[in-house]
C-alpha cells in the first residue's frame, strides 16, 4: 500500500475556516483559505501558489497568535509501505500525513523494530523530520535515510538525503530556512532506514529505570515501546482532555564552565555531557526551580506533573500563550542565566 499520488479530484477549499480544533493547544483563530492534500498533484493546484501559506500537520506543535490572512495546506497524504530491504536494514515509507504514533506501532508490529524510543510523540510522519523530533536517546534524525517535498517555487517534487536537512537539535534545514514558516516546501513522503542489527537504547535514565522497574534486564523493541508509552502517559497529558502542545521550551545546550558553575549554585540540576563538550541542561528542572510547575498566568500554565509542558485550561488565545511563554523565560532567565526557547510553531 502507498499513498496517493494521483487524484481526479480537487481538494475542498474552505475559507475562513475555524482552526480551533486544528492545533492541540485549541487556540482560537481562523485562516483565510484552507485545504487538506491527499494526493501529491493535489499541490500543483493554481491556487496553492499563493502566499502567505502554511503548511500544517497534526497541529501538536503549533502556537496560533490569532487569525491568518493566508492558505493553510493540512497535509494528510495517507499509505506507508516497505520500500525495500538489503543485507542492512529496512527501508520503510510513509505519506507525510500518516499519524506518527501509530506508524511507530505498525512497524513494530512487522518486525521492523528501531523508531521504538520515539513512542506516542504527538504529530504526523511528515512533521517529525522538520522538528527533528526527539526522546528518550533517540531523535528522528538518526533513522531518516530520506523525505520526498514539494517545492512551491519550482512545481516540482525534491528528494532530500539526511546530510541535505542538516538536523540539529529540534532543527532542521525547514527550519533554519525558514522554509516552514514561508511553506515554500510541503513534505508529501518520508522513508525511515532501520538497522536489522537492532540495539536497544536504553541510556536515558527515565527509560532505564522504567526498563528496571518492569524487570526487562534485556528488553526487546516492544518493551522498550511499552515502557516509553508508559512514561509519556505518567507525565504528559492528553491533548483531548487538556490542551497542550507537549514540551514548549528547547532543552538548553551550555558550555561545559557554565554548566559546571549551575550545577556547583543549584545542587541536582540534570546535566547531559554532549559528545560535542557542551552540556544539555534540563529545561523542565529549571522552570519547577522558577516555581512554575503546576502555575498559571491566566488560564495557561505549566502543567502539574511536568513543569515543560504549557497548558490551555480553558478560553486561552495566543497572547495569553506569549504573555505566560515570556513570564516563565523572565524567570528562568533571573534564577538561573539561562534563555529558554520556545520549540512549537508560532503562526
């Protein structure tokens, strides 16, 4: 099974269309135009060409300001599939609007086991590489062989290898360009290299210590998925029952001096050596520290069991998101020194 690469129909173009209830967060505000791609030559429609566009997912990881005078793409391009497979490794394929949990499950239900870490991450197949999603020692980066987008400039479809998105931390070249903010690109397809010498990632210490409390001294695949569907559930709430757009702030990456002087003034601050000398510092830490976790300004706020996630309440917009995203940076900021940055979206 693939996606759609063809259609004889046109999408729906709907205008001033409600977009509350299409980001997780469920601010309000409504885009001028907007259509949902299930084909791939659906994007060489005429209209689509014009600007300002956005090109949306599952809306997780999205903070909507207000109203956007401009076309919303909601890529929702569906099939996934075995590409092909050497001595190495499996070569998986999936449409960009493929609903990224689920993927990760139905590879692991065909044996194909590798994206295990990255379980129950909110989004779409075709998101997860613009985000560089990541979790529990794994990032996407480090599976993705190759994406397949649409360029709006040029009317044509372009292959993209992993050098050529230059990850970085929660970054990606669509990202860097600003070619997600401009929708100049639209990913339509993503295809996943994974290792048939499977080893398992076990060094986040969360993961291992769940790994540890269930007895899986040598877990396999599944395990591993299990034990990281567990953890997310324990400390993230569900974006159905209380609005979210999952971690808000980058974890923040400092030179080893500084880190070593943070953690010299604030006893038990998590540091993350880097292979590149520099240190990862834990943002969740730091913003309980500030006194944010389980605080509102308003009706949003840092969720109770995890001081990293920004919640809606209930009748929140995107100023109340800013006003309450720079309280807490203004806090951090004073404590610690330390600039916290937003990771969603901001249309």
């Amino acid at each position: 099974m693939s996606w759609n690469n063809s259609t004889d129909s046109s999408p729906l173009l709907e205008h001033n269309a409600d977009l509350t209830a299409r980001n997780t967060l469920a601010l309000p505000g409504r885009a001028a135009r907007y259509a949902t791609i299930t084909a791939v030559d659906q994007l060489a429609a005429a209209e689509f060409g014009a600007t300002p566009r956005f090109i949306l997912g599952g809306g997780s990881n999205l903070v909507l300001t207000g109203d956007f005078d401009g076309l919303v793409l909601h890529m929702a391009i569906p099939g996934r599939h075995l590409l092909k497979e050497d001595a190495d490794a499996w070569y998986v394929e999936a449409g960009a609007g493929e609903d990224w949990p689920g993927f990760v499950q139905w590879t692991l239900a065909r044996g194909w086991p590798g994206l295990e870490n990255l379980s129950l991450i909110p989004g779409t197949v075709g998101a997860a590489p613009i985000q560089n999603i990541g979790a529990y020692g794994l990032e996407v980066a480090e599976r993705l062989h190759s994406l397949t987008a649409y360029d709006f400039a040029t009317g044509c479809l372009v292959a993209f290898g992993a050098d050529d998105c230059r990850f970085g931390y929660r970054d990606s070249i669509f990202k860097q360009e600003g070619w997600h903010r401009s929708g100049r690109f639209a990913i339509t397809a993503v295809c996943f290299r994974l290792p048939k010498a499977w080893v398992a990632s076990c060094r986040y210490g969360d993961l291992a210590a769940e790994l540890a409390a269930r007895g899986k001294a040598a877990p396999d695949p599944r395990d591993i998925a299990d034990a990281v569907i567990a953890l997310r559930r324990r400390k993230l709430p569900d974006p159905a029952e209380i609005p979210n757009a999952g971690s808000f702030f980058h974890n923040p990456v400092v030179d080893a001096a500084t880190a070593a002087r943070l953690a010299a003034a604030h006893p038990g601050l998590p540091c993350y050596p880097q292979a590149d000398g520099w240190v990862k510092l834990a943002a969740g830490w730091l913003i309980e520290q500030a006194g944010w976790k389980g605080r509102r300004l308003g009706p949003i706020g840092m969720y109770e069991k995890q001081a990293l996630v920004l919640v809606n309440h209930g009748g929140g917009d995107g100023p109340a998101v800013k006003r309450a995203m720079a309280a807490v940076q203004a806090d951090v900021a004073a404590r610690f020194g330390i600039d916290l940055v937003p990771e969603p979206v901001f249309l």
